[in-house]
C-alpha cells in the first residue's frame, strides 16, 4: 500500500516542476489545474514513468476512489488515507471548499460524499490530506501536503453551525421549506408556485500558508519547495522501512523538523508534529 512518506520520497527524488508542459506532451491535461491533479495522482501511485495502460493498471491497485470536482474526495487510497487536491495562482489566500465543510477526518456517513465512495471499500472513517499546490504559469511552485487534523476542527463543530443556521431558516414563519443536505431549500416562492430557492453553504479556509505562518517553514525565494506537515503520531503509524526512507534520504534541500501546532480543538494545547519539507532553489 502506498502512503504520504513514500509519496514524498518520490516528489524529492524525482521532481517535476513543469507540470503543465510535462503532462501536455503525454495528452493527459489541457488545463494546469488538471495537470496538478494528474502529478499529485502519480506522485501517490509511483506512476511517473509507466504507459497509459500499465497506469491505468496501478490506480487500479492503489486507489479505491477517484472522484470528481463537485464531491470530496478527490481520490482515496485503499485502506490508506483520503486526498483533496487544491490549485491556486498565488502562494496564499483561501482554500475554496463550497458546500463541503473543511474535514479533519472523511466519514463515511458524510451526507455530501457519493454513493460510489462510501461503497468503493470497506472503511467508517480515513484520514484526510489536503494537498495545496501553488502554480506560476505552467510551474509549480508551492505544494503543501497537509493532514486535516492538524489544522480543521473534529466535525461536530462545522455540524453544529450547519445545524443551527438550519434551524434559524426553519423558523420563519409561512415558508414551505422542502428536505434536503443543504442548510435549506424554500419551496414555492412565487404565487403560483413555480419558483423554489436552494440556499447552499459556501465554506472556505485559510491556506495553510497563512495558518502555518508560526511555524517559520515557508521560504519565499525557493523556486519549488514541498511542506509536508502531520502529527507525530501518524508520522510513527507508518512501517519502519518508509520512515528510513525518508530518513536516510541525502539530498539538498530535504529535512525533517520537529515542530508543535495549535489544537484544533483546544488553542491552549500544542501537538507535536512532523514538518517535511523539501526546496529548490536556482
């Protein structure tokens, strides 16, 4: 099975910056947001250098889900961890999210993920990675690989809010509100009943450039850098082999730091993390 450690092992020692030219000349992306989403697919899948059929073959073995752009995830691993893929044209700002509330874990009762994902394999509950790229024209630049619990609160939280905005749109009085998994829809608005309104929550997040601003990891004169960041104890869940990969890895640019992060949950308390990062510079 594959995994983040051995997905950035791949990253550091074969790095593909020119994304869009690269997967352009292999017709496998037109636009470069689709080009990120076929190196992050390759990067998890040790797929850099296979043909079209024998890829096929290996995303086959790999992954469980690959999805679309409407539904989280964006692909999951089978008994491994789910992935959401994020293109932006500068190194911050926000993370676009929708209707989805951001996700310290993906579960598999989640009411906004297809049927096809919660029936692809046997699981209740994965963890979530959120992969940022930043992308310069045809170059990336920035890609961040970050485990949602360290930064997105457990999901009651986002339910809760759901639920009482919900509830507020509910209690209006002389209103035929219809079912749905959205925070309302409103029947017949007009008089003679034709119109009906879908009220959609629109959620976004700080880039975890921004969020991770404490943590000194980002450098601003690399011409690629990689920042992996994941709490220690999911660090050490890997096999032994991976972690000595990574850890006998010689290559400029590349280290692994010890670092503490803000709880989610709880501001007061520091969580011990991994920062893996990898720069590039000309």
């Amino acid at each position: 099975m594959t995994n983040i450690l051995k997905t950035v092992f791949l990253i550091v020692t074969n790095p593909i910056i020119e994304v869009k030219e690269h997967y352009s000349g292999l017709n496998r992306a037109n636009q470069v947001g689709e080009a990120l989403e076929e190196y992050v697919k390759d990067a998890f899948a040790d797929t850099f250098d296979l043909t079209e059929f024998e890829r096929m073959k290996r995303f086959n073995k790999v992954f469980s889900y690959l999805g679309n752009q409407n539904n989280p995830p964006d692909m999951m691993i089978k008994g491994g961890d789910a992935i959401e893929i994020k293109k932006l044209n500068q190194p911050g700002g926000i993370l676009q999210l929708n209707s989805s509330y951001p996700k310290s874990r993906l579960h598999v009762d989640n009411p906004m993920i297809k049927k096809s994902c919660k029936t692809c394999e046997d699981w209740d509950v994965k963890d979530f990675i959120y992969v940022v790229g930043h992308l310069q024209k045809n170059s990336l630049n920035t890609l961040w690989m970050v485990y949602g619990d360290c930064f997105v609160a457990d999901k009651e939280v986002y339910e809760n809010i759901k639920k009482e905005v919900t509830a507020g749109i509910n209690s209006i009085p002389g209103i035929d509100f219809g079912e749905t998994v959205e925070p309302g829809r409103i029947n017949k608005v007009d008089p003679l009943g034709y119109t009906d309104l879908r009220l959609r929550g629109m959620w976004h997040i700080k880039h975890p450039k921004n969020i991770f601003g404490y943590l000194d990891v980002y450098s601003k004169t690399s011409d690629f850098q990689l920042i992996c960041i994941m709490r220690t104890d999911k660090y050490f869940s890997f096999p032994e082999e991976n972690r000595n990969l990574l850890g006998n890895l010689d290559v400029s640019g590349f280290e692994i730091i010890d670092k503490k992060i803000s709880n989610p949950n709880n501001p007061a308390e520091l969580v011990d993390c991994k920062a893996i990062i990898f720069r590039i510079k000309s």
